[in-house]
C-alpha cells in the first residue's frame, strides 16, 4: 500500500513539475511566461531598474540558478560584467554555456553599431556591436519563436501547447507592431540625442536620427570637452529631445536640455523600468511615445 502511495505521489510530482527558468531580464521573463504559461516558473535575475549591463549580483540568485532547468539570456555582452561570477559559483552545468538548458537569444538578431576598432580598452561596453535589441518590437517575435523551440526540446509532451502559445504571441505583437507603426509615423526624420545607445534598433526602424550621445563611448562618463560638443551639435541641428534612461545620472542631460531649450524624455530600456510599463504592451508603447513626444 506505501509503495502504491508513493508510486502515485511521485507520478503526480513528475505530471505537475514545472520548469524552473531563469531570464537575464524581464522583457525575457515577459515572453516566457506567455509561452510556457502555466508550465513554467520564471526568475528575472535583473531589477529592470538598474544598469543591465553592471547588476550587482545578489548572493540568493545563486541558490536560484542551482536549481533552474533553462537560463535564457539577451547575450550581445550584455551580462558579461555581472552573470559569469554567478554562474561559476552556481555550478549547474545544465544552464551554463554549451549546456541543454542555456540559450542567448542574440542568436537570432543581427546586431547593429559593431564598433570599428575594439575599443573595450577604451571601456566600450558594446564590443560585439548594440546589445539593446529589445527596445525595437520587430525582435520580439523571433525571440520569441526561439523560446519556443528550446522550451519544446527541454519539455517535448507539451510542444503543441509551447508552439499554439507562441503563435497567439506572435498575433498579439504583430498587430502591436502595425499600432506602432503609426504611432511613429508622427516622429519620422525627428532627430534625437540619447544618454546610452539604448534605443537605436528602433529609431533606425523608424527614420528618427540619433545626432549623438551623451556619453562619448558607450559605458563612458560624460566629458565636459564632449558636452559641449553635444550642445553645439544640438543648436545646429535643431535638436530638442534628449532619451534619458531611469539609471543613469541625470545632471548632464538637464544641463544639455537648459543650454540648448531640449526637453529630457525618460524612456524605459526593459519592461519594469519606468512605471505604467509594466508588461510588454506597455513597454512599446510607452518606448514609442516617449522618443516621438
Ligand atoms: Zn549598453
């Protein structure tokens, strides 16, 4: 009889066990949840309100990655300063790099800004080229996709459920996309100065133009010599937006904005990053009404 018990208690743990994911970012927990749905457990390790690329990383999140079946990743060098410590000290091998669970879903994005000399000496953050694809909706559905597939290789009985989950994804973001579309119709040529290259995938969808930046390479601090330059740049141009993000410092790009007579719009780089931005839908609208306001 208590082996009948058992048999039926660890049948019924194996029918109800959920897979353990871990995402690097919340955009990437987002698009999780809405494929695996009720499969899957999702931990976002980053606080969408901090760098992505320099998370100080919280010692629970090592207990965490121990015991999750999939990492997915944004990859691009993103959590390069951050996710390596942890995943040493980790020691799962299903989730490391090469590893059945692990997947960086730069894979299916053709990364822009490759820098034209290695300049990661220098500080450049972006060595292998922009990591912040996310910001632009039209790398959503292929990220998407991706998850998909890897969910149905890790978890085969339910692949019909993962691909249906996917394609009402797929329709959902596409017609966000067409809704977009218009929405920036209105900012079309617009030029534009940002703090941090986060947003340039979806200005170079859209023909808004970034003019420059506030930091001189990306991950350096802002110069005086640089500053001025900007400002320069700006009257000539006629330029009066400036996309500053939540984590940045924000003295610089008010200097800027009381010199040159610009307006400082604070745009989310990841869902939960700015309040009312709080799922997916949220994001991109609010990323695309912010850069044209
Ligand atoms: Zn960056």
């Amino acid at each position: 009889m208590k082996k009948i018990l058992l048999i039926t208690l660890l049948l019924t743990t194996a029918i109800f066990a959920k897979l353990n994911i871990a995402t690097t970012y919340n955009y990437l927990g987002e698009v999780t949840k809405a494929i695996g749905g009720n499969l899957v457990k999702v931990d976002v390790l980053a606080n969408p309100k901090l760098d992505p690329h320099f998370i100080t990383p919280k010692p629970s999140l090592i207990g965490k990655l121990r015991r999750e079946d999939i990492l997915i990743i944004n990859g691009g060098q993103l959590e390069i300063g951050w996710l390596p410590p942890l995943l040493k000290s980790a020691n799962n091998g299903k989730i490391n790099s090469g590893g059945s669970g692990f997947l960086d879903v730069s894979g299916v994005v053709t990364l822009i800004d490759k820098p034209k000399n290695v300049s990661r000496a220098y500080g450049d953050v972006h060595p292998d080229g922009n990591p912040h694809f996310a910001t632009d909706i039209h790398n959503i559905i292929p990220i998407a996709k991706l998850i998909s597939m890897k969910l149905s290789i890790i978890d085969p009985s339910h692949k019909s459920t993962y691909e249906a989950n996917y394609k009402s994804f797929a329709t959902k973001m596409e017609d966000l996309t067409k809704k977009l579309k218009t929405q920036y119709q209105s900012c079309k040529g617009k030029k534009v100065v940002q703090y941090h290259e986060l947003f340039n995938y979806a200005l170079n969808a859209y023909g808004v133009e970034d003019i420059g930046n506030i930091e001189p390479l990306p991950g350096i601090t802002p110069s005086s010599k640089h500053t001025l330059e900007l400002i320069n740049s700006m009257r000539e141009q006629n330029v009066k937006t400036i996309l500053q993000d939540v984590y940045h410092e924000k003295k610089t790009a008010k200097f800027i904005a009381d010199k040159t007579g610009a307006k400082v719009s604070i745009v989310p780089q990841d869902v939960g990053a700015v309040d009312g931005a709080d799922d997916l839908e949220s994001f991109y609208k609010m990323v695309a009404q912010r850069i044209c306001q």
